[in-house]
C-alpha cells in the first residue's frame, strides 16, 4: 500500500494550494518497527503560485514559513512522483491502495493536481480513507481524528501538523484497523475492503465509548491530589490539579454537552489513570506544576515551560539574558515580549518629544517632523502582533497622545516613568475589580483582528504597560519568596498546613495546631543575586502558583502567615495588600 498525507494553505483547491506532500510504501503486516522512524517518508513541500501567502494559522499548526519554501518543488514534479510511487511492484498486479486519513480532504487536492498536469488519463490512484473505516469499526469512540484515533490505538502523535509524522502515524492506524475488520467482519482483499466501505455508516451512538475502564475513575479518592492520565503505553497525556480527585476526574465524563473538541481528543485516548493525593489544594497545586515540567503532556498549555525565561534584563531593559549577572539585575522576568515593548513607548516618547522640541535631538530620531509620519515602532509590533495587522500612524499618534494624556506627565524617557504608569493603571484596575486574568496575552486572538481606533490603541498601551509594570513588582516579590516559610488554615478545620521553601523549593511540609506561626526559613539571609541565580522555569511558577493559591486562601476567609526572615512577617491585611499587587 502507499500511505499519503498532505497539507495546505486552505479547506479546498478553492481557497488554498497544497503546502506539503508526504508518502511512503508499506504493508499492512508490517512490524512495529517499520511504522516508527523506520519507515521511510517521502515528504515534499510544494511551490506556492506568485502572491500566495501561507495564513497565520496554518504556519502556526504546521510550522512551516514562507522561508521554508525556499528549496519547495514544482506541484508538477510532486504529482508525477507520488504517481511513479503508487505503481505497484508486478505491473500487471492491482493497483496499490493508496491509504489517506480522512481522504475526503486531500481527494480534491489530488484530483486537482491531476486535472492540471494530466488532464487526458483517467485518475490513476485507489483511495482508502482510515477515517471511514473507523467510523464503521468505532462507531462510539469521541473523536476519530488522526491523532485522537491513532493515539486511541497505542501510538503518539507531534503537535505540529507536518506529512512525515502524519503517515507514519496513518500506516500504524491502517494496520490496526485492517486487522479488527478481518477479524470483526472477515475482510480480506482490497474488493471486499472497498464494499464494506460502501456500506452505510452506523448511527453515531448516544453514549460515547470511553476507552478508560469506568471502575478505575470512580475508585478515586476524594481528597486533593494530582492526576495524570495516561495513553495505552504509559506515555502521560495531561497533568491536572483536584480538590477532589474523584470529583475533578469523572467530570470529564459526565459532560455530554459543550465539550471542547481538544478534550474529546484526550479522552479517545486516556486508558489509564495514574493519581498523587496531597494534604491540601495548595500543595496540588504546586506538584502539577512540578509533573507538567517533567513530563512535559502534549495536552498541557500552561506550565510546560518549554523556550520560556526566566529572563533578567539590565536596568534599562535594553538586553535580556537567560541567566543573572552583574550588568542583568532586574528578574525573573516571564515575558520578554512584553518589557522589550516597553522600549518601542520609550522610542515613540522620544520621538514624540523630538518632534515638538520637547527634548534634546537624538540622532535615531532627528529629521521627523511629527508622529503622524512615523510607523508604530516594529518592537511594540511584537506585542501589538495579537492584533494582525498594525495601526495607521495617525491612528497610532492620536492613541498614544490619548494615553500619555491620561496617565503620563509629559512623554517618558525612562522606563521609571512608564513604570508609574503602570502602577497607576494596576491601582485602577483593582478598584474596578478588572485584573487581567494570569498570563493572558494582552491582546485578543490574531485569527480574529478588531478594527483599529485611538481608543484601541490606548486600550493596548494600556495593557503593555499595566502589565509590564506587574512583570516588574513581581520580579521583586518572586525573589523574596523564594526563602520563606508559609502557614495556612487547612479547608477541612485540622489545623494549619506548614511549608518551608528554600530557592524555590519545597524542602518541609508538616501539620501543625490552629494558632502556628510558620518557622525562619533557612535561607532567609540569601543575596538578591543569589536568589536569582538559583532561578529557573520551575522554580519561577512554582513561587507565582504559591502566590496565586495564598490570594486565593486569603479570599475565602481563611489565615494565612508569611514569614521572610527573623523580622519580616506578612499576615492579615498587610499580607492581603501585597497579595494584591502581584
């Protein structure tokens, strides 16, 4: 058989050209190792016609960019040897099946290709569609899409959209299923394949079959934990926190309703359960960030970590770097994107203030004889990017004479000024109980632009600084939390719960009575800089997820002590206020 799966720019030839074309030959007996990286690919970006652009969310799915096309073949040269791959070892043999995922879209690609490069010969290629045949051998599964399906069967799936992972991963599906209809239904060759194909689908079932055994999820506990749910090979699919394990995990199969096709997709394949029960939420909390670092489940979003800080910069924020030092003293930072856009401001003020006289002439910016001729400086584009495509300059002029108006004196030329700023603007966000939600980029969907207006434009700058301002109290907040010792009233009235961190770490838990003070912690008398220097991914969220539960106990009413050192004890009110700011 030859295994074929394609990507493109758009749902049909109508609004989208082929991007990539991948194949490779195989038999459906094969071994295992044949359908690993044993088997060889035949994948094959494809020129784009002049003008065509890749869409953002394509590139995002599959990674590919317009830079890539570089070295891209001719559609042409594709066609003819996808066809020269399909011609079957004995020339007077049947044709060679060729094996698609859901067939139906890459079918009007193919015939396309076809129509334009041999339009006098008949379509050469058989198709058999997996997904088809899934729907009669599965009819009660969630989700048959190639990843939910092939990870239902035992094998994994990359994040990327690209043809390579995507054939192996048909050629593994095709042989399970080609083994459950010979042994469910008898079907042996290509022609009794096609007319059990041919057979109308069964009814999609009222109740989904999950694979997981019911029995393993409502023996659960019900107690605080961590659960980790677990693909047919043992491999960890996503990382979640509970307050009640038993609870949190049947919830996933009691929704029949509104359920979100990414959590379907998880379901069709999760067999297995693998749970941590904890004292308390908090401390649940805590270790799901610790699981999602180390195993790294491709359903997890938040807390993987992967290419993230922490980030130090200098005082200026002019250069970042991935580890402290001398000149790198402001940190941990999260996001970098955010404070480098604080240098765009810092340039539009500058040249604000050129152009009116207001400042002395910098040579970057001598020579502009007013803001409505200058472009949003490219480095706030890297935040403002969200938003698709960037404002008119007069559009951009009038929003920021808007913001400086409303929260600054007079244009900044150092980032303390836009720093206040975005004290100011945190201050009123509290009061209006409208924080922005943790790591929420400032900014809506890119698949989604709205309009651009100067009110906009100020809701942004309003955004980036408030927020970069947060990125820098809680820098300093982060580092005075990573030595601190911390005591909470426990949910369930048993006393208090007692942590002691040392460099981010949680290094003792115990119980202790109603009234406990939590002790000096060990590493209290620690350096700025050494602090920071002890910094990384885990240790960064661990000490932001401490913070975001502490808030969280504290507004449900129940005692909370903060100890930093002999002389330093945060609780009640003051604890509530810094609580707030960070």
């Amino acid at each position: 058989m030859l295994v074929v799966d394609g990507q493109s720019t758009g749902a049909s030839p109508a609004h989208g050209h082929l991007l990539e074309l991948g194949w490779a030959r195989t038999r459906a007996a094969a071994v295992d190792d044949a359908l690993g990286e044993a088997l060889a690919v035949d994948a094959r970006l494809l020129a784009l016609p002049e003008g065509a652009t890749i869409p953002r969310p394509v590139a995002r799915l599959t990674g590919i960019g317009l830079a890539d096309l570089a070295q891209a073949h001719a559609p042409a040269q594709v066609w003819a040897a996808l066809r020269e791959a399909a011609i079957p070892d004995d020339p007077n043999g049947p044709a060679l099946p060729v094996v698609i995922h859901y067939a139906r879209f890459e079918t009007a690609f193919l015939h396309a290709l076809h129509r334009e490069h041999a339009p006098d010969e008949p379509f050469p290629l058989v198709l058999v569609c997996t997904h088809e045949l899934a729907r009669r051998l599965l009819p009660g599964l969630p989700r048959r899409g190639l990843r939910a399906l092939a990870g239902y069967l035992g094998h994994g799936v990359d994040e990327l959209k690209r043809s390579t992972e995507h054939v192996r991963a048909t050629a593994w599906v095709w042989r399970e299923l080609v083994t459950r209809v010979h042994a469910e239904h008898g079907v042996t060759t290509l022609a009794e394949l096609q007319a059990f194909l041919e057979q109308p689908s069964p009814r999609p079932k009222a109740k989904r079959d999950y694979p997981m055994p019911r029995e393993v999820r409502l023996g659960l506990p019900e107690a605080p934990g961590v659960y980790r749910m677990l693909r047919g090979d043992g491999h960890v699919l996503y990382v979640g926190k509970a307050t009640s394990l038993r609870q949190r995990v049947n919830g996933y199969f009691r929704q029949h309703r509104r359920v979100a096709d990414r959590t379907l997709e998880l379901l069709t394949q999760a067999r297995d359960l693998r749970v941590t029960p904890t004292a308390t939420a908090l401390e649940a909390a805590l270790l799901e960030n610790d699981e999602i670092k180390a195993h790294a489940p491709p359903y997890n979003v938040m807390l993987r970590g992967t290419g993230q800080g922490p980030w130090f910069a200098t005082m200026d924020l002019e250069t970042f770097a991935s580890q402290p030092d001398l000149r790198h003293r402001v940190g941990p930072l999260h996001s970098r994107a955010l404070l480098t856009a604080w240098l765009g401001l810092l340039a539009t003020a500058r040249t604000a203030a050129s152009a009116q006289g207001e400042a002395r002439e910098d040579p970057s910016t001598s020579g502009v004889e007013s803001l409505d001729e200058t472009p949003t400086p490219p480095i706030v584009l890297e935040r403002l990017a969200w938003w698709g495509e960037p404002p008119e300059p007069a559009i951009w002029r009038a929003g920021w004479e808007r913001f400086t108006s409303t929260w600054l004196d007079g244009a900044p030329s150092r980032p303390i000024a836009l720093a206040r700023a975005g004290a100011r603007i945190w201050q009123a966000w509290r009061e209006a109980e409208a924080l922005p939600p943790e790591d929420e980029p400032a900014a809506a969907s890119p698949d989604e632009p709205p309009a651009w207006d100067p009110a906009r434009v100020c809701e942004v700058l309003e955004r980036v600084v408030g927020q970069g301002a947060h990125e820098l109290r809680r820098a300093r907040w982060l580092c005075r939390l990573a030595e601190c010792a911390v005591a909470w009233d426990r949910r369930d009235g048993a006393g208090r719960r007692v942590l002691v961190l040392e460099r981010g770490a949680v290094v003792e838990r115990l119980d202790a009575g109603a009234e406990a003070t939590p002790p000096v912690p060990p590493g209290w008398a620690r350096s700025p800089a050494e602090r920071r220097a002890a910094f990384d991914m885990a240790s960064f969220d661990r000490l932001r997820i401490l913070t975001t539960e502490l808030r969280r106990v504290v507004a449900e009413g129940r005692g909370v002590a903060l100890c930093l050192g002999p002389r330093e004890r945060l609780a009640g009110e003051r604890l509530r206020r810094a609580l707030s700011w960070v």
